[in-house]
C-alpha cells in the first residue's frame, strides 16, 4: 500500500482532524483514508464537464421544453 506524508499541516487543521476522526471513533489515519478515499470516488468539476462534453447531444421536443415552462409559472 502507498504512504502519504503530509508535511507543515495547520495545527489547527489537525486538531479539527483528529476531533471529527475521534467523533467516528477512528483513528486519524482511518478517517483521513476514507476521507481521502471518497474524494478519490467523486469526479471534480472539470473531470465531469469533460465527460458530459463527451456525450452525444440528447433532443428534446420542443413541446416538452415549452411544457416544462409553462409548467414552471404555474408552480407544478
């Protein structure tokens, strides 16, 4: 398994770590591996734009569009 090594960390970065990994009942390298591990999972902003360019263009009808506004004023 690979390390990370976090160097000149914000004391109070730290406490407010440990404190949150204390209130799951995990050590800190437990919280901050599924900490870390869950940011891994979600795409960042740029990563999904990419992919969402990626995709083929999807047609709407234009009664549906004009519908969904309709809708929208009338608070449905």
């Amino acid at each position: 398994m690979p390390n990370v090594l976090i160097r000149d960390l914000d004391p109070a970065v730290h406490s407010v770590l440990s404190a949150r990994a204390e209130a799951r009942g995990q050590s800190l390298q437990q919280y901050l591996t599924a900490e870390l591990t869950h940011l891994a999972e979600r795409p960042t902003l740029t990563e999904a734009l990419t992919e969402l360019s990626q995709r083929p263009p999807r047609h709407v009808p234009r009664e549906a569009i004009l519908k969904a506004i309709r809708d929208g004023r009338r608070g449905r």
